[in-house]
C-alpha cells in the first residue's frame, strides 16, 4: 500500500515577523486616527477611548463596504457623543478629510519627484497636472472661504447646499490651527503605511530601494479615493501592482507583494470595529436576560 505525504510549505520565521510588524503597523493607525479627530473637534472634546471605539466601528464600515458609508457611519457616531452634536460633527469630518488630501498631496508630490528622478521629467510631467490642480484647487477654496462670508448666489442650489457645511467648517475661527495641530498625525499615520509596506517586502524578500517608497503611499493613495465595494478589492491591488513595476519588480513578485499588503490592511481596519461591535451586541443580549430575570 503506497505511503502518501502531505509537504509543509517552509515559511521563514523573518517572514512571518516582518508580515506581523506589517500588521501592527496598520493597527497602529487607529489610534493616530482617533487622536486627529480629538485634535480637530472642538473643546470639550470625547475622551481618547470613546474616539477610539468610533474610530474603529467607521474602520470598520469605511473597509468592508466603501469610504461613503465610512464617513456617513463616522459622522453619526460622532454627533452621537456627549457635547459634540451634528454641527461639530460634519465640520469635523470636513477637516479631517482636509487633512488627509494634504498629507496626499504632499504623498503625491514625493510620488512625482520619484518619478522624475527614475524616468526623467517626460515620464513626470503628467503626473505633475493632477497634483498642481489639486493644490490650485485647494488654495482657492480656503481664500474664498476666508473672504466670503456667505456663498455666492449664482451658484446652483444643489451645489450650494453640498459646498455649505464645507465653507461654514473652513470659516470657523479655530480651523485653520486644528489642521496644523493635526497635520503632524496625518503624517505619521502615512509613516506607519510606510513602515507596513517595507515590512511587506522585507517578508516577500523583495529589494525595492527606499526612496522609491513613495511610489507605493501615493498608488494606494489614490487607489482609496474610489469608493469601490467592496473595501476597494482590485484597485487597492492594481493601484500596488503598477508601482511595484514602476519600480522594477516582476509581475509574480508583485501580485503577492499587493495582496499580502491589502489584506493585512483590511485585517487591522476591520477587525478591531468588528469586535467592538460584537462586545456591544453581546452586552446588549445579556442585558436584556438580566431584566428578563
């Protein structure tokens, strides 16, 4: 009778520990995203903790289906605590995601000066439009927004009810420095995706060099602005697979490289929204049994 055996892949313990730090990475986001909220609502402001579980159930909602029902989910939860309401909520989520266009403009622009230095100012060029655009965009928004006390009246009334709340979050005395406040955690939340996806590639043993890193912040920076259900799987990807070729890396090199990277991501946004919410379901059960009784 023919013995069958079943081979067991050799995984390296480096590799695993590389993917784990890649993990922890990720899950320290939360956090840093938490402490941007507390530092762009106005005073008196939740506790750390209290952010924190909002921040991750919006995690949560923001990765398993798309960023609109994320920030609809953010917004509600938000206004939900004591002292803070729907007004402050809205503005909040106005700045943050302020915010987090400078820290991807900034991404971006490191993105294009990679490009320049790798491809030459041909292959550089049109990446700089879209970049140059946004800040142009960005600029005037916060000048009309500081000159203008109200909206102008030609404007349609579709378009002046979105654009409201974000002119009324941008007149706000106080919001200019809320978003230098924050801006340094912006920051550190992108230097925590950095550190996610050199240990990546450290645990694929991939050898990209380090300034070509903002080749990978700026694929999955724009590859998150499409609200794609679900938790944007495939342009999430596809965004990583064309940096990692952009830089040289073989296809059969990237394609684990980009998948390994996103579902670490989707692991640490999710998971801690999904035990929070579980926690809560099961206390809320187990509070009813107890009246019951």
């Amino acid at each position: 009778m023919a013995r069958h055996s079943i081979t067991v892949p050799y995984i390296p313990v480096m590799s695993v520990a590389a993917t784990a730090l890649a993990l922890l990475a990720f899950l320290c986001i939360q956090p840093l995203g938490a402490l941007q909220w507390r530092l762009l609502l106005p005073p008196p402001a939740p506790s750390l903790q209290r952010l924190l579980r909002v921040f991750a159930l919006a995690s949560t909602a923001n990765n398993g289906l798309n960023s609109v029902v994320g920030h609809a989910a953010a917004t509600a939860l938000v206004a939900r605590e004591p002292g803070v309401g729907a007004g402050p909520a809205v503005a909040l989520l106005i700045l943050d995601q302020l915010v987090v266009g400078v820290v991807k403009l900034l991404v971006l622009a490191m993105a294009v000066m990679t490009v320049w230095r790798t491809q030459g100012a041909a292959g550089s060029w049109s990446a700089m439009a879209p970049v140059g655009a946004a800040v142009a965009a960005l600029l005037l928004l916060l000048v009309a927004a500081r000159t203008r006390s109200v909206l102008p009246a030609w404007l349609p009334p579709r378009l002046r009810g979105w654009l409201d709340p974000l002119h009324s979050a941008l007149r706000d005395p106080r919001a200019p420095r809320a978003v230098l406040r924050a801006l340094p955690i912006g920051l550190c939340i992108r230097a925590m995706e950095a550190l996610a996806v050199v240990a990546i590639q450290g645990a694929l043993g991939l050898t990209v060099p380090l300034p070509q890193l903002p080749l990978f912040l700026a694929a999955t920076a724009v590859a998150t602005l499409l609200p794609v259900i679900p938790a944007n799987l495939g342009t999430y990807e596809g965004a990583l697979v064309g940096a990692y070729l952009l830089a040289g890396v073989p296809m059969d090199q990237a394609l684990p490289a980009a998948a390994l990277q996103h579902g670490c991501q989707l692991t640490a946004a999710i998971l801690p929204g999904l035990v929070i919410g579980s926690m809560s379901s099961l206390r809320a059960v187990v509070t009813r049994w107890r009246l019951r009784a």
